[in-house]
C-alpha cells in the first residue's frame, strides 16, 4: 500500500540575531584555555577616564540593549565575578562597573550554525483554540560556535487536516533563570553503585540523608564519613567522586516574564559541558490524571556520552539529572507514555546498532533490555535507532525508526510494537517513509534525515524531522495508511 506523505512548505532554519549574553573571561576563552587576563583587562579599565567610561558604555548600551532583555543587569553580574580583583572596590562608580562587566560579556548565537533534530508534543495550555485544532511544544536542538548544542523550543497549531503553523520565534533568547540543586537520594546510591563506590560507605553516607536533601547537606553527610577511624585507610577519593555525582542534578526555572521560545537550555552539568543533543519528549499522566512531560537527551562533555533525562509540567521548570543502567549507556533512549504491567518501558538503542526494550521499576535505572530488531533492509545495514517516543494506536505501539545505510545515508521508516508486550514486533514497514530529497542532502551533516518525536492529531501523524543537521521541517500523513502498510510478523 502506498502512503501519501506530504512534505510541508514550512521549513525552520537557526537566527543568527537570536543571542544570548554570556561571561567571558579574557585568557580562558572556551575552546583556548590559557593564563587569565581579567586583571590586565581591569587595570586598564580602571584607568580611563570618567568621560571615557560614560561615553563608551552608553555607546555600548545603544548598540546592544535591542538584541536582550535585562542586559545592564548582566554587566552587574559578570562585574561580580571580578570584583574581588579590585583592591579599593568601593571608590568605583556605578558606570565603571557596568563598564567593566560590558568587556567582561560576549554574545553568542545559540543556532547560528544548525537548527535540527525536533520532537513535537501538545502544549500544556489548549484554552482559546477550537476543538479540532491543537497547540504544540517543539524541541529543536540548536548549535552554535564551537559545536555547542543547546535546546529552544518553538510553538504553533496544527489545523484539522494537519497542516502546520508555526508561530514566530521571540526575538529574544535568553538562559536567565534560577539555576540550583536538589538531589534524590535513591539516584545518587544507584550512580554511586555504578561508579564503584563502596556500598558500606554509600550507606553510611546517604543513609543519614532524607529522600530529597541539598548539596549542602550532602557535604554535611560526607565530613562525617572522613571522622570516621578507618578513613585513612580508605582507598580512592569517595568525597569528590560522590561530590561529582551530586553536582549532575540540577533545576532550572526561568523568570515568568519570559515566554517559551525564549528559553534556551544550556549545558550545565559537567557530562554535558558540550552540549545537550536530540531531546525525546512524551507527555504523560499519573494515576490521578495530572499531565506532565519527560524527555531523555544525550549529554556529552566532549569525549563520552551519557543518558540523561528532564522533566517539567509547564517548559519553564526543568530537573535534570543523569539516568543510570546498562540499558541507557548510549545514544537514542525513548520514553513510554505510560506504564505497562506496572513497569516503566522506553526505546534503547544500547549496543549502537539495534532497537531493544528497556524496564525499569522506578524510571531513572535501567538494567533490564530485551532487543526486537537488528539492522536487516539495505538502507538501515550500519545501525537502527528510533525517532522518538511511542504512540500508542489500537493496533499496537507506532514507533518511527531511522536507519543509516550506503553513503551514511539516514531513512525514515516505522515499526509496530505489541500493546502490552512491546519487546514484541507484530509489523514492520518494508521502505523507508522518508529519506533526503535533493534540497535536503546538504547541511551540516549531509544526507540525513532525523526525528526525535511525532504526534497524532485527527487520525493524521505529524512528523518534524531535521535534515542534513542544519534546518527542520514537518511531513503529515494518514495513520491508517501507515498502520495498513505494515507487513505482519
């Protein structure tokens, strides 16, 4: 059966002009780290003249104040990184010490080099739309100077036959928001357990600790592990390293006066200080019906990638923290909606080149995986992975797939999962639903076509999908076209 895909005219591409104010230490830039020249740069600065300084920050206030919101409020802020630099730092004026924290900012534009990979979920908030139309949330992973990866969002409305409207962006981005951590208990014992931690002195140091306590009171907990008498005869530095696994959970909530596609997510854990890559969100409800998202992504500190996941009811506050177990070592894990069988389910691609079923009791570790597919049609040999979260249908779990065949080049295809078995596949699609045409092929990375979730609206799937790392847009098309094209295993 053939099904009718159609590309939509909508096609999304990064705004170099959407910036954000970032601190910038002269000698430890990013990429070139060497010895700072934040004293050289002050002693200069304190060395002009009032004149000077009044006139070179209004020009610099005029010149940039249109491209963020809050942006003297910034200088204040990177002039406070510093200013224990300044021995008399009370005889220096106001202006001076905007001044000071102007030279101490740069921009950056979070996806001046490539808008891609989406994932698609209705919004939190349907008031004042018809019926037969729906808001959406989308993720789009954004990169920019040096490869950093970060996450924007986007919103807009899907009409009855599935088309898509995309509302403009604000011109706004910021990452201005409350950053601080809470820790839970039952993941720092598992993360610790993974990292070959003594489970006697795991015990005895979290064992004092509520369910959720705070980084300070984890240190409180860790000073009485060292009185302890056998601490000096303990092998490995247990503080720093459980210090290390504190510091990988954190919440970020950002101001109410900003709106969603202004919020940018940047790196802030240590396993993901390069970026935060191809978020996967789901929707999901509790028993007693509250709505509320979740997202897997990948972190990568430059070298390693780790699993970790976000939650949030409204997109503007998240938790992070990093998922432990071997079923989540790799790239592409995808949340179920829902338990089956009273057990959390998501997609894992864990060995890197097959799509298999993890459980899990609690939904942060993941040790149980059994896989359901391995790479077998020509245009997915190199490896298999998924497009995102499940969708559940009356005639099983959807899960849309991609696979890298000849020339690297990625396909788009589905599979059909068991309702309440999903570790077993009832269908599968002999070709692929979409692959790069040729507008499509060149990019960042050429020849790819990539998704990271869909919804259904209307009986219609609405795919966004990324192409060639570098710009993204959306295909719909009929459900049950793609269910009936399904050949039964």
């Amino acid at each position: 059966m053939t099904i009718d895909v159609k590309r939509s005219e909508v096609i999304l591409k990064g705004d170099p002009q959407r910036v954000i104010s970032r601190i910038f230490i002269p000698g430890e830039e990013e990429l070139i780290r060497g010895t700072s020249r934040a004293k050289d740069v002050l002693d200069r600065c304190l060395s002009l003249s009032a004149t000077q300084v009044h006139e070179e920050l209004a020009d610099t206030v005029a010149r940039f104040t249109g491209r963020h919101r809050n942006l003297e409020e910034k200088f204040g802020l990177h002039y406070s990184a510093v200013q224990h630099l300044i021995d008399n730092e009370d005889a220096i004026d106001l202006e001076r010490k905007q001044l000071i924290g102007a030279y101490l900012t740069q921009e950056y534009a979070v996806e001046a080099a490539a808008y891609f990979n989406p994932s698609l979920v209705a919004h939190p908030d349907q008031e004042g739309l018809d019926p037969d139309h729906l808001r959406f949330v989308m993720s789009v992973r954004a990169v920019g100077e040096g490869h950093i990866s970060t996450m924007v969002f986007r919103t807009g409305v899907i009409d009855p036959d599935g088309n898509v409207l995309v509302d403009p962006a604000c011109p706004f981005a910021t990452t201005r928001a409350h950053r601080y951590t809470v820790l839970r208990n039952e993941l720092i014992q598992q993360s610790a357990i993974d990292a070959g931690i003594d489970s006697a002195d795991i015990q005895f140091v979290l064992g004092m600790l509520p369910d959720k306590f705070t980084p300070e009171d984890l240190n409180a907990s860790l000073n009485l592990l060292k009185m302890r008498p056998e601490w000096t005869d303990h092998p490995g530095n247990i503080v720093e390293r459980l210090q290390e696994i504190g510091r990988n959970s954190y919440e970020v909530d950002f101001e109410d006066d900003t709106v969603l596609s202004e919020r940018v997510l940047w790196p802030v854990a240590s396993d993901e200080r390069r970026g935060i890559e191809d978020a996967r969100f789901v929707r999901v409800a509790d028993d007693l019906g509250k709505t509320a998202y979740r997202a897997t992504y990948t972190g990568f500190d430059g070298t390693h990638v780790v699993s970790r996941m976000l939650e949030t009811d409204d997109f503007r506050c998240f938790s992070s923290l990093k998922l432990t177990g071997k079923a989540v070592q790799n790239k592409g894990v995808a949340f179920f909606p829902r338990l089956i069988g009273g057990r959390y389910c998501a997609l894992s691609r864990w060995d890197r080149e097959s799509n298999s079923i993890a459980y899990s009791d609690d939904g942060y570790h993941w040790d149980e995986i059994r896989s359901f597919q391995s790479p077998k049609q020509p245009w997915e040999l190199i490896q298999i992975g998924n497009c995102g979260s499940p969708i559940e249908t009356e005639a099983g779990w959807l899960v849309i797939t991609h696979g890298a065949g000849a020339m690297r080049q990625y396909s788009i295809s589905a599979v059909l999962l068991d309702l309440e078995d999903p570790s077993k596949m009832i269908g599968a699609l002999s070709s692929p639903l979409l692959t790069p045409n040729p507008d499509e092929r060149n990019g960042y990375v050429p020849n790819v076509v990539y998704s990271c979730g869909s919804l259904v609206h209307r009986g219609k799937l609405i795919m966004p999908y990324g192409f060639s790392d570098y710009r993204t847009s959306f295909v719909t098309m009929d459900l049950n076209e793609v269910l009936a094209a399904m050949e039964r295993i």
